[in-house]
C-alpha cells in the first residue's frame, strides 16, 4: 500500500498523474511474458498481472483469448506469483497489482493467497466479481497486510453504493468508464465520465482512476482533470497477441507523454 501512496504523491508533486498497464501474465507464455512486463515497466507507473482464468465475465474477446493463450502455455497462480517475483527484483519502487477474478484466489485459499502474494511483492489487488458488499472480509485481511484491496465503480454506482466502495477499497477506487466489458474504444462520453469520476471522487473521498476503453494518449489528453490515473489494458493486449513489440513500445512512450500534460 505505501508503495501505491508514494507513487501517486511523487507523481503529484510533479505535475503528474499514474499511467496504470495492464497486461496478462504468462501470455504468450511465461518467458516471453516476463519481457513484456519488463517493458511496460519501463514506462508505466503501476502495472497490472492479469491472474488467467477460464472464464473472464468482464472482459471482452482481445483479454479474453489472452486468457486462453496464457492457460495453454501452462498458468497458474503459483506461476503468477513467481513472475510478480521476478518483477519485484526488477522495479523495487513501482507498485504491482494483482487483478483477477475470485474462484483461483478461493480455490488457493484465500489467506494462503493473500499471504504469498505478499511475499512476492504485491501491493494491491483488482478483484472485478468481489462486490463491496462480499469483499469485506477480503478488504480488511488485505488491509491488514498493509496491501490495498481496489474495488471497482460504475457509471450506474449509486451514491450509497459508492459510500460503500470508499469504506472498503484501499488507496485508490477503478472507475469503469463504460458499462459492458473491457476493450479499445473509439471514442468515450469525456464530459460525462469526468463528471461522475467528480461524483465518486466526492462521495468516496478516495482517489479514483479510469479505466475500460482507454486505447490511445488522446482519451487521457480528453480527460486529464478529473482522474487520479489512467488504466490501459486491451490496447497493450492486442499488441502482445500480434507480438509487436515495437508498437507496443511506441504506444506505451505516447501513453505516458500524454499522463505529463
């Protein structure tokens, strides 16, 4: 938790806001995974392990088939765990979070989880199908670790439900931008998202970054002000499953350029 507060205090103080990539683990495979991660960590401020599983409800077909991919190649929460190591000794300073679905954490047993994660140097986790209501429990053994569980809020969060998500999240609430599931988007309702993000921002007292169909440095230029951070996922994903690594480099550079306006 102290890693994810200090990230967005350093970046504050400079003017700055969190570029947040998401990518998943041990897709393609693990080895090559490894090499992405290492790149989007040269670049992002926190990143994301997606934990694959058989059945992603919130994601759409691009995260989808990276589940697929990673599961073929072998994945497993022991192994997710073992490539959060291998980051950790790599960006000492930058915040991981874990985000994945809640069966693989309850079939690995819900403390057990908690407690390895810690030990391989994860700072907070994403948990899309633990509704506040439920993950409370989860919420105060995460925070017990001094880790930041991070719940989600929608558009249709009302303002007790919101009230709620600022009582058990972390560090930080993930504003989903879109109703449906993730993935690149043309175009988003900027107005209209910066406004409920003021909403959330206000109700919650956390600071909230936005997330779900950001694919390109204009939707953060578009919507600079309000979020505390910004989250790409499918836009990194796709280029993983094309292996072009190269613009997947150009696209991280233009990322984060534009978290600097």
């Amino acid at each position: 938790m102290e890693r994810i507060r200090n990230c967005f205090e350093k970046l504050s103080s400079r003017g700055e806001k969190p570029l947040i990539v998401y990518a998943t683990a041990c897709d393609p495979d693990c080895r090559r995974s490894l090499d992405v991660f290492k790149l989007i960590l040269e670049y992002a401020d926190m990143v994301e392990v997606g934990m694959p599983f058989s059945d992603p409800l919130a994601d759409g077909p691009t995260i989808q088939k990276a589940h697929e991919r990673a599961l073929a190649a072998g994945a497993n929460t022991r192994k997710v765990l073992e490539l959060v190591e291998k980051l950790r000794e790599f960006a000492p300073q930058k915040p991981i979070i874990l985000m994945g679905y809640y069966n693989p954490i309850f079939v690995y047993g819900e403390e057990r989880f908690i407690r390895d994660s810690a030990s391989a140097g994860v700072d907070g986790f994403i948990v899309p199908d633990l509704p506040p209501e439920e993950g409370e429990d989860f919420s105060r053994k995460v925070k017990s670790m001094k880790l930041s569980p991070v719940f989600l809020a929608a558009p249709t969060s009302t303002d007790e439900r919101v009230k709620k998500i600022g009582e058990v999240t972390g560090e930080f609430i993930y504003y989903v931008s879109v109703t449906g599931i993730t993935g690149e988007r043309d175009s988003l309702a900027f107005k209209e998202v910066e406004k409920d993000i003021q909403r959330i921002k206000r109700i919650s007292g956390k600071r909230t970054v936005v997330g779900f169909g950001i694919s390109k440095p204009e939707h953060i230029k578009q919507m600079y002000n309000s979020p505390d951070g910004f989250v790409v996922g499918s836009a990194v994903v796709r280029r993983v499953e094309n292996w072009d690594i190269e613009e997947l480099k150009e696209l991280l550079k233009g990322l984060k350029a534009a978290t600097k306006s």
